[in-house]
C-alpha cells in the first residue's frame, strides 16, 4: 500500500506538470511558479520513497510545500471572495486538477496513513526555509523582468511594504500548517499504537 500510494503522488504531481507544459505550448516558463516547484519536490522524493527509504523530515517538506500549493490554491488564488482572486481560464483543466487538488491530497494522505515516522515540532520551522527562498526569488526576479509570478508577491502592486506583510501572513500560516501536519502524523501513529496495544490485549 506504501509504494502504491507513492507511486500515485509522483505520477499525479508528474502528470500534471507534463499537462500543463502541453497546455501552455511548452512554455518552460511555467518552472518559476511555487505550484510547479513543489510538485516536481513531491514527485521526486514521492518515487525515491517508494523503492529507498527516506528520512522522514525530508517527506515532511515535500508534503508540506505540496500542502502549501493546494491550500494557497484554493483559498486565496481560486476564490473569488480573495483579494487575491486570479482568473483562469484553465482552472478545471487536468492539470490544475492535478496540481492543485490532487496532488496535495494524495500527499496529506500518504503522510497521514503512511509515513509514521515521527518528526520535532522544530521542522516546522526549517521547513520554512525553501519558501522564503523562493520568495526572495521571485522579488529578486520580478524587479529585474517586472512580473511576478502570483499576485501576493507582486512589489509592483503592492510596495516592498505590502508584499512584506502578506509574507509575515504567509510565514506564521505556513509555520502552523507545518506544525499541524507534524501533530496529526503523530495523533496518528498514537492511535495506531493503541488500536494494537488493545488487539494484543485482546488476544490475551
């Protein structure tokens, strides 16, 4: 069940990312948004997972930044009540689908009910680390070729100032999420350990 469940994270984050590059033409492009980073992260530590084993706050990371694609996704980018509503005409295209929805559940799931290995509340934190590398990416970027990849991040619209508190938003969000992922992976595991512990008992 492992190894299938890893396989279909890679495969949907894969397959996603190969059917957005066919909708857009092949524009390579498309690697400089967050969505794309973390579903190749995903799918990457996803394939080598289900043949090697792989340490369990590097699983983290990648499931939480996958996390962090579907969540942003869906509350802020997709909906309308957002001040950070983007319209897409290829919002219920398959690689959205894949990407964005998809992908993410499969990789809670997988977390969840799968890799059981116990992580320090701490992690959360250096999790954090990639996301704000990519945030200094996309400024660093945007004031050379003027675009900035989502719309929170845009210092052209909303000031060095403004971009810096949707990012403090963004930091203390992503930091619970984290921290949320870590206690129900080890509410998990404590239920499993108890449903067991009362079996044996049982069979006593």
């Amino acid at each position: 069940m492992s190894v299938v469940m890893r396989v279909l994270t890679a495969v949907s984050a894969l397959a996603g990312i190969v059917l957005l590059l066919d909708y857009t033409h092949g524009d390579g492009g498309v690697f400089v948004y967050f969505t794309v980073q973390s579903s190749v992260i995903i799918a990457v530590v996803s394939a080598v997972a289900a043949w090697r084993p792989v340490p369990g706050w590097v699983r983290g990371a990648a499931t939480l930044y996958s996390c962090i694609t579907g969540t942003v996704y869906h509350t802020l980018l997709a909906n309308p009540a957002s001040p950070f509503h983007v319209a897409d005409s290829g919002a219920h295209a398959p690689h959205n689908i894949l990407l964005h929805t998809v992908t993410p559940i499969l990789a809670a799931v997988t977390w969840l009910l799968i890799d059981r290995e116990p992580v320090r509340w701490w992690y959360a934190a250096v999790w954090l680390g990639y996301p704000l590398a990519y945030l200094a990416f996309a400024l660093i970027r945007g004031a050379i070729v003027h675009r900035y990849p989502y719309p929170f991040v845009d210092a052209g619209e909303l000031g060095y100032g403004g971009v810096a508190i949707a990012a403090l938003g963004f930091t203390v969000a992503f930091f619970l999420l984290g921290l949320l992922l870590i206690g129900l992976g080890a509410g998990v595991r404590a239920a499993l350990r108890q449903r067991t512990r009362v079996g044996d008992a049982a069979e006593v």
